[in-house]
C-alpha cells in the first residue's frame, strides 16, 4: 500500500469503473446520502474518462489506460486508501441505503467482510443468466457467519489482513486467491447479510460469452500453476463434466433459497450456452495455459 493509513478515516470505498459513466453516476448516486464525509472516503479508479463533476462525494477518481484491467483498477484503488476498513465494489453495482452502516457494524467483529448482491437488471433472460452465474451464490437470502467465498463487487477488508498479503495482488486483485491465501493465514471470510448491493447491468450475447470464456480460462490457468502434470491432467478432465455440472449447482442452490425460479427457467438456454462456454474456458486454461485471457476483463 502507498497511502499511510488515516485513523480518522474509518471506511475507504474502491469502486472499480470499467462498464461506463451511465453506470458509474447510478452507483455512486446511491452511495452520496449514506457517507459520513469525515470518516468515509470513496476512490473511484476508472479505464475510460470519469470525472467527480456533479458529486460530492470526498476522495478521489483516478483514471487509468483504456488497457486497464478490473484487478488492475482494483490494485490501484487499494493503493490510495487510507481507511481502517477497505471495501471493493465495481460501477456495475447499486448500494443499499444502509450498505455502510452494515459493512462498518460487520467489521467490528471480522476482518474479512462480504454482503449479498441482488438482481437489478430483471427485464431480459440474458442478464438473468448472467446474474445466477455470477452472482446467484450470493443472492438473498444469505445467513451470516463465515462462507466459503465472497462476491468481489461486495467485499471488504480490515487494511491490516491487506497488508499480510499485499504480494499476492502485486500483478492485480483478483479476489479469489486474495481470499484463498487469507484463509491459508486462518482468517475467517463472513457474510453480512444485511449489506446488500445491487447488480445492475444489461448484457449482449457477444460480449457475455467472451466475457465466460476469458474469465474462466485465467482463473483456471492461474489456479494451476503450482499443480504436478498429473494433477493439471486430472483438472483437464473434469473440465469436460462442467458444461452439466455447473448449472446443476446454481440449479440447486436456487431450489434451496426459494426465489427466482421462474427467472431461472426462463434464462436456463442461456445459462447452458454460458456454462459451455466457461468450461471450455477452463478446459483450455488447464491445458494451454491463460494466453492472453487475462488482459479482456476490462
């Protein structure tokens, strides 16, 4: 981190700008009435033109390379913070209007601190897909307590858990294997299940499939570069299941939150065409290596 830490400064908000300004003015509308200018910052870090221009919001707005990635845009966000507490969020997601006081009240008892992510865009099957994909783990209702894994668009961190591991995110914040190498540590990831955000984001065929592909196969190549032959091998065929595994598990982890099944039926053909699709991208991740799939999340 560069930025020494401010004791006054309870809470640091990095929003990750890569979907556009439309986007951007949603998200950090819905986050102006809810900061406490003296103790909360917002670090806006964007790879197309953003300006503070029309908000009054107190922190900063980066704008980095067209060529920036999501992680990247992360990195850079987290190295400007001064806050206690650092949360990550991205300019496709609305706020809550108790988002910040849930974060801050979680934090007094965890290090590691996520929230749900509810389904904004609700008109078109695509952007259901997408959602249960992304994000359907994540949906409400959620009980608190310690999870397996976070959403990275609702996540937050003490600054202290950050620093044990600031070498795992030199090249980009990929929360992942941030979460993966804090839990190694013994930190304990939490739900709080009352510090919601909204996805909030309409999608084309093209852009979402290659968006699939690419990020399956980084995540895929990244996640294997310590394995043996035998055991990238072994990954490499089950890769070949996933096109009926992956969508049997958010199948069945929307049965057992009992809402949304009409939306799930009506976006399943673009759910399978979706989860072909990432499992083609981890297959080729576990084989080939991650190419260049690393430089398209932006």
């Amino acid at each position: 981190m560069k930025e020494p830490p401010n004791q006054e400064i309870k809470l640091s908000i990095v929003v990750a700008a890569w979907n556009g300004a439309s986007l951007l003015r949603q998200c950090l509308a819905s986050l102006e009435k809810q900061t406490d200018k003296n103790k909360t910052e917002v670090i806006v870090v964007g790879n197309y033109p953003i300006s503070k221009n029309g908000f009054s919001l107190p922190g900063m707005f980066l704008t980095l390379p067209e060529t920036a990635t999501v992680p990247e845009l992360r990195r850079e966000g987290i190295a400007r913070a001064r806050g206690q507490i650092i949360a990550l969020l991205e300019d496709q997601c609305v706020f809550d209007s108790r988002w910040c006081q849930e974060i801050k009240k979680a934090h007094r008892t965890g290090s590691v601190i996520g929230g749900p992510v509810e389904n904004a865009s609700v008109d078109r099957a695509l952007d259901w897909a997408v959602y249960f994909y992304d994000y359907g783990k994540y949906m409400p209702p959620n009980k608190g307590g310690p999870v397996a894994d976070l959403s990275g668009m609702n996540v937050s961190y003490s600054r202290a858990v950050l620093e044990e591991i600031r070498e795992v995110y030199e090249d980009g914040f990929f929360e992942t294997f941030v979460n993966e190498a804090l839990k190694k540590r013994g930190h304990q990831l939490v739900m709080a299940p009352s510090a919601v955000v909204l996805h909030n984001k309409n999608y084309d065929l093209p852009r979402a499939a290659a968006h699939c592909y690419h990020l399956a196969r980084s995540f895929a190549a990244r996640r294997c570069v310590d394995f043996s032959l035998s055991k990238r091998a072994f990954f490499v065929a089950v890769s070949l299941i996933l096109p009926v595994l992956l969508p049997f598990r958010i199948i069945s982890a929307t049965l057992k939150k009992g809402r949304r099944l009409g939306q799930l039926i009506r976006c399943l053909p673009f759910l399978f065409l979706l989860m072909g699709i990432w499992s083609f991208g981890e297959f080729c991740g576990y084989l080939q290596g991650e190419g260049g799939s690393a430089r398209q999340w932006r």
